[in-house]
C-alpha cells in the first residue's frame, strides 16, 4: 500500500533473487492495485503475499498464515474539509477512499460505521487515487472528507492551516505483513523472510504479532455487529 501508486518494482530482478535464494523457480508478481491482489489472494493464485494488514488477515481462513510483520503500527484518520463539523454533516457530502482494498478504506469505513455512517450516505464516493490525490482533494475542496495515516494527516494539516481537519482517528493497526501457505515448507518460509527483511525493510527483521493487535483489524471489512455470534 504505497503513497505512490505509480511505483513500479524490479520483479525479474526480484524473480532472480528469490529463486536463487529459494533453490526452486519463483515468479514475482507486483501490482499496485490492491484490488487486484485481493482477488490473487481470493483465488488462492499465490504462495505468499507481502501485503496490508487487512488483506493478511482475510486470508488466515483460506490456508494461509502470517509469517511477520514489518513492525509497524499507525493510526489512521479522516480528514474532513473545514465546513465539517461532525458526522451528522456528511450526509449527502463526498468521500475520496485511497484504493478500496487498501487499508486506510478499511479503516475509513470502520470509523464511519461507528460513528452511524454509512457509504451511501455520501453523495459520491471515489474510490481510485493515492494519498497525494486524497490531500489533494481535501485542499482543492473536491471532496468533503478522506482518509490518511495519522502522521501524514497531522503534518499536511500543519502545512496547510485552516485548509482541513481531523475529524475521528482510529485505533493503531499493523501496517504489511508477510502471509504464506501452511503447506510451505517451514525453511521456505524462513527464507521468504529473510529476502523480506533484505529487500523491503532495509535488513529490519520481521517481527511477530500478537492476536491482541489483530483483533480490530479483524473486525474491518466484516459489518456483523460485535453484539452477535
């Protein structure tokens, strides 16, 4: 879930990395539309996946399992126009959701549900941009309200006085995680993790998580109220 939508990764490089670490053929697949990725993971297309917390966790029932996670935990936010005042003002006002798969658009509907707001209460809702096209929208006045992480949202606010403002921020969520097939073989899945820990996070080592930092990320995207089995 890139700030840049537009990034593009070196796969065959990748490929080449991963099949000689990995001693067997490997095919890397980059897409930076989450959307896209969903439906990989859906379709069961692909043996391990570095993707947002929200995909990983939708994917613990289709035989996968999280291997680590790169260690961070944000908070997300909605940031609203200045003529909004509270949630009762959005009712028949614009959304701008970052990508509708990504995590921030969990997070976004999430803190709407809880607050007794629903998508089609919105007069419009976009669903196709990055965070750079979200500040955007909030500082041309093309939407009324969108979503950031916290730290992106506080610092474009200072930049921009009087130009939008936090309207609710979410509880802290685990940002990518390294997901692979149970059926993998466990020195596979070490090796995986490694490459990770090489390529994406700069020699950071994966770290585990608890269920405890799991259980809100669990509830998105899932809209059975909390008070049913």
């Amino acid at each position: 879930e890139n700030s840049n939508q537009n990034k593009s990764w070196p796969t065959i490089g990748y490929s080449t990395a991963l099949t000689k670490q990995l001693g067997q053929p490997v095919k890397v697949v980059n897409s930076v539309l989450l959307r896209e990725v969903a439906r990989g993971s859906w379709a069961g297309e692909f043996d391990a996946m570095w993707v947002p917390a929200n995909l990983a966790v939708g994917m613990l029932n289709k035989g996968f399992e999280i291997v680590g996670c790169d260690g961070q935990m944000v908070r997300m936010a909605l940031l609203s126009a200045p003529s909004i005042k509270g949630f009762n003002d959005l009712n028949g006002k614009t959304l701008f959701l970052p990508q509708e798969d990504s995590l921030a658009a969990y997070v976004a509907i999430a803190l709407l549900d809880d607050n007794n707001v629903k998508l089609s209460d919105f007069r419009y809702v976009f669903s196709d941009g990055s965070y750079e096209v979200a500040r955007v929208s909030i500082e041309q006045q093309v939407n009324h309200l969108t979503v950031l992480p916290e730290a992106m949202a506080s610092k474009w606010i200072a930049a921009n006085p009087g130009k939008g403002k936090i309207l609710a921020t979410s509880s802290e969520v685990p940002w990518h995680m390294l997901v692979a097939k149970k059926s993998l073989a466990p020195e596979t899945k070490q090796k995986l993790a490694t490459w990770v820990s090489d390529t994406m996070l700069g020699g950071r080592a994966l770290t585990n998580i608890g269920a405890d930092k799991l259980k809100y990320v669990s509830r998105l995207g899932h809209y059975t109220p909390d008070s049913l089995e």
